[in-house]
C-alpha cells in the first residue's frame, strides 16, 4: 500500500513538470511574440486601436498556436511511450531470456556485481518483467504516460497570462509612457519565466534571467526597427 502511494506521488510529479515545462515555454513565447507586434505596429502608425487590436490578434493567435503545438509533440511522445511498452511485451513473449539479460546488464552497468545483478534480474522477471524492463531501458513508467491534453491547456494559459503583461502595460499606461511602460513589463514578465525554467531545469536563476532579459531586449529592438521602415 505504501509503494503504491510513492509510486502515485511521483508520477503526479512527473506529470506536474510536464505541465511546467509547457507553461514556462508558452508564457515565454507569448510574452515576446505579443511585445513584437506591439513594438513593430506601435513603430508604424500612431492609432492606438490599431495597436490594441494586433496585440491582442497576436495573443490569441500564439496562445492556440502553442497548445496545439504541444499537444502533437506531447502526442508524439506518449504514442512513443507506448511503442516500446507494446514491442517489450511481445519480447516477453518470444525472448524472455533476451529481456532479463537486458536488466541484468543494466545494473551491472550501475556498479552491481554480475551475480547480484543476475539474482535482481531474476527477481524482477518473476515480480513485474514489464514494468522493469521499460524502466530501466527506457525510462517509462509502465501506464504512466504523459498527457497532451495537460501540455497543452497549460501551454495555451500561459502563453495567454504572458503575453498579457507587455499588452496590459501597453493599454493601461498613459500614451506617453506605454513603450517605457511596456518595456519594464517585458523585462519583469521575461525576468519571472528565466527564473521558472531555471529552477525547473536545475540551472542558474541569475544567468537565465539576464539571458532572457537580454532576449526580451532585443525583440523589442528588431520589431521596432522592423515598424519603422514602414
């Protein structure tokens, strides 16, 4: 009852990092894709409709563009997830033997002695020869398998929730001030995704937060360029 209960905790785990991940991506995205166009048509005319509504063109666009974008990677992967659960089921059923020498060598290769790494494999291959061997060859957890439909609503969020952040400054601030304005949303809207996907991916929050600040920057700096010529 106890390994059951570990078991759920991580693949909720698992399932909340693939949620993560697609969010932090999406925000990021529809926070720089919305201050491009807001930066480009701004450069161009001075009509604040005209603005508004490329803006918010813009948001919904690439907060559907990113859910569906995730949901056939995610897609893509779970039906992977599943090809290999399908092909080692059948190796169990035609080369067993092939499929304990797989685990065996597996933890040999972690630092067990051949005999203990035969004595585990045998094990397992009387337990569960199906959840093991899809473990240990390619890291899937046996019906367990990430959810598209998850990425992609999280996905379709967050890129919504960022790129509200240069378009909302741009709306709210007085004429005068809505590029500054916008530019500090950006950098603090660029600032909060570099620092999610650093902890997320274990790396270090001040180098991606300069990172995409420095991005952020630099959309502005083209898009704007690219308004002007026109």
């Amino acid at each position: 009852m106890l390994m059951n209960k570990k078991q759920k905790v991580a693949q909720t785990m698992e399932e909340q990092l693939n949620e993560i991940r697609a969010g932090v991506l999406g925000s990021n995205d529809g926070i720089l894709t919305v201050v491009g166009v807001l930066f480009s048509v701004g450069a161009a005319t001075n009509n604040q409709f005209t603005i508004i509504i490329a803006g918010i063109a813009d948001l919904m666009a690439c907060a559907l563009s990113m859910a569906s974008g995730e949901y056939a990677s995610v897609s893509s992967q779970a039906d992977a997830e599943k090809v290999v659960v399908d092909q080692e089921t059948q190796r169990l059923l035609v080369n067993p033997s092939g499929v304990q020498a797989d685990i065996r060598a597996f933890y040999v290769d972690k630092g067990v002695t051949v005999q203990t790494a035969d004595e585990i494999a045998h094990e397992l291959m009387v337990k569960q020869p199906l959840k093991t061997i899809v473990a240990v060859k390619y890291d899937v957890q046996l019906g367990h398998y990430v959810s598209p439909w998850s990425a992609a609503i999280s996905s379709l969020i967050c890129a919504a929730i960022g790129g509200a952040f240069p378009l909302l400054a741009m709306v709210l601030a007085p004429v005068q001030w809505q590029f500054q304005a916008t530019i500090a949303a950006t950098a603090v809207a660029v600032s909060l995704t570099g620092y999610a996907s650093a902890v997320l991916g274990h790396g270090f929050p001040k180098t991606a937060i300069i990172r995409n600040v420095i991005i952020g920057m630099l959309t502005i700096a083209i898009h704007y360029g690219i308004g002007r010529l026109f």
